[in-house]
C-alpha cells in the first residue's frame, strides 16, 4: 500500500529546488522518518540539476531583470483551492496574448531557460497523464500555477506549509502575511517579481495569465507590486470544496509530504486556513481600483463558460475575444467529456463544523446550508 501511495505522482515539486534553500528547508523542519527516503530523492535531484541551475543565472538574470511589467500589469486569477480557478485559467490561455508559466517550465524554473528541447522527453516521466485530485489532462505545456517555481527559489512560500504541515508558519508568513517584517515582505515581494519576469521573458508575451490559490490573500502585496493589476476572482459551494480539497490532500499533497498529517488535522486545516484566507480577501478586495475586478461563480463557468469569459473581458476591459474565442470552444469540446468526481456522504459533525466556520462564506456568495 505503501509503494503505491508513493507512485501516484511520480516527482516531487522539490527536486529541482536550489541546494541553498533545501538545505535551509532541513535547518528549518524536521523530516519524520517514513519520508526520509523522499527527502534523500529531492537532495539527490537538486544536486544532479545544480550546473544548470548555475549556468541560467550566469546566462540570463541580467536579462530577466531588464524586464518591465509595468505597461502591462499582470491578470491574477483568485480562489481558493478546487472552486475552479484551474478550469478558468485553461480556458482563457486560450487567448494568445496572454503568458503564463508552463507545467515544464514551472517544474524547472531553475533552468528552464536554457532551452533544453531535450529534457522534455526526461520530464515526461515525472508527469503523470492526469491530476491525481480530479483526473484533469496535465501535459508539459499545460499552464501551471507559479508558487510551484517559487518554492524551488526560496523559503518565502506559502506551499511549504504542504510539505512540511506541521509548519504552519510559511502560510501564515507568507500568504497571509502575519508576523513578519516589513524588510521580510519586501523580500518576498522581490523574490516574486523575479518570477514573474522570468515567466514574461520565457513566454514572450506582454501580459502574463496567472493562476494561483496561493494569491488569494495576498491581494494587498500583488497591488503594491501592481497598483493597476487586473483580477477574477471565483468560489464554489463550501461543501464542495471541502470534500474535493480533502481529496486533494489524501491523493496529491501525500505524495508530497516530508512530516506526519493525520486526517483529523487535514479537516481542521482545510476549516481554519481557508476561512483566514476569504477573511483577508473579503477585507482587501475593495483597495482594487473600479473596474479591475470580477468576482465569477463556479457554477456559471460550468454551465456558460463563454458567456463567463465574456463578462469577465467586459468587466476588466479585455481586448481580443473574439480572436480567442474559437480556441476556447476546441478547448470546451475537449472537456465536455470529464467527469467529475464524486464524493462520500460528510459526517454531521463536519457539516457542523462547516456550516459554523464557514458561515461568512454561504451568506457572502448566496449559498445555501443543508440545514
């Protein structure tokens, strides 16, 4: 059973971290036994790809930095984790005028401009045909969210907290920012603008696409980077989301793991950190400039997801849908047949716990509670 947890994703998003920064992930945590094998894969990893790691930088920061975002401030696509946002950023990389960091590109960021053709063929192994969570196609074109390529390039990222979840403080720190300087903040912020240059000079393109749950409560820091940054903001039903972000916990983030996280702990996770998240939303979205924001449900991206798209261009002052708008329905055909995942019935305590946690939540969106 074990073995075959193991397998159901192939890589770890750690393997091509900078040695520097894995080293001060193990300064910082400690890995519990049974994951010691992994952390040994990711050390092993991390050395072999250390040359190209050095040789990008030696080759191109001085040219990611000469880039400027600043004429085209990018377009953050927020939400927590399963209400869509994924769904909603393939659908409008449809749109040619948009960058967006790619699945190869994200798993090796560290080198991922030095144009290696080749190395594809390699990464094909690590990727498996479909997300483990929702049976999504992934391929290594596929866009990807960038706190992937963050977390290979510093300690300052939220999703460190996956990996090591009994460290809560990288989510705390860093997505919600509490408890952390102003110079610690302006680090981050420095640490995620040279991702983002380095994703618009990998892409080309002079508007980047981004998607990243990770966002969601950084609304506040994305717009002392970007004052004019545009933003789509989508939610789901809170049962939903529950069932489907515990899903995701037991079949992808396991594969990810470095410490012990009982189910107990993932349910009172999930409660508590996505509560602080929409809190911190909710409070920040009204310092977004009019007409820089579109707040979308679920439901109708799932039912008239053109007629989405349309209103979200409309809202935001987007340019080019109707050039899109062919690629976007072959993308729609070629989703009409995925299914869904179903779920087991919750335990009434845990709708309990739902329905009390989340109460903000269904009043603010228009849901309604079982009960």
């Amino acid at each position: 059973m074990t073995r075959k947890r193991r397998f159901k994703v192939r890589e770890h998003q750690l393997y091509t971290v900078l040695p520097k920064v894995w080293k001060e992930l193990k300064r910082e945590n400690q890995i519990d036994h049974p994951y010691r094998f992994r952390a040994r894969r990711i050390s092993f990893y991390s050395k072999l790809f250390s040359p190209g790691f050095l040789l990008q930088r030696i080759l191109f920061s001085k040219k990611v930095l000469k880039i400027s975002l600043e004429d085209h401030p990018p377009i953050f696509i927020l939400g927590l984790w399963r209400t869509g946002t994924t769904h909603l950023h393939y659908l409008m990389a449809r749109d040619t005028r948009f960058g967006y960091l790619k699945n190869h590109q994200a798993f090796t960021f560290n080198f991922s401009l030095l144009s290696l053709d080749r190395l594809n063929k390699v990464l094909s192994i690590f990727v498996p045909g479909k997300r483990p969570q929702d049976n999504v196609r992934v391929t290594l074109d596929d866009p990807a969210e960038e706190e992937q390529a963050l977390s290979t390039t510093t300690t300052r990222s939220s999703i460190h907290s996956f990996f090591f979840p009994q460290n809560n403080t990288y989510f705390t720190r860093y997505h919600l920012f509490e408890g952390i300087s102003e110079q610690e903040k302006d680090e981050w912020k420095r640490d995620y603008l040279f991702l983002l240059k380095n994703i618009a000079y990998y892409s080309k393109k002079k508007t980047l696409l981004l998607k990243n749950p990770h966002n969601t409560g950084r609304v506040k820091e994305l717009l002392e980077l970007f004052p004019q940054a545009k933003f789509i903001f989508i939610h789901r039903d809170p049962y939903t989301v529950f069932r489907s972000t515990k899903k995701l916990y037991n079949r992808m983030i396991s594969s990810q793991l470095l410490q012990f996280f009982s189910q107990a702990e993932i349910e009172q996770l999930i409660l508590h950190n996505n509560a602080r998240i929409l809190h911190k939303y909710l409070r920040e979205r009204a310092l977004i400039p009019e007409g820089n924001l579109v707040e979308i449900g679920f439901n109708a991206l799932e039912t008239a997801p053109l007629e989405t798209v349309e209103t979200i261009y409309k809202v935001l002052n987007l340019e080019g849908l109707e050039t899109a708008r062919p690629a976007m329905e072959t993308y729609l055909d070629s989703v009409k047949q995925y299914k869904r995942n179903t779920y087991d019935p919750l335990p009434q305590v845990l709708l309990d716990k739902i329905d009390e946690e989340w109460a903000f939540w269904f009043e603010e969106f228009g849901y309604k509670k079982l009960k």
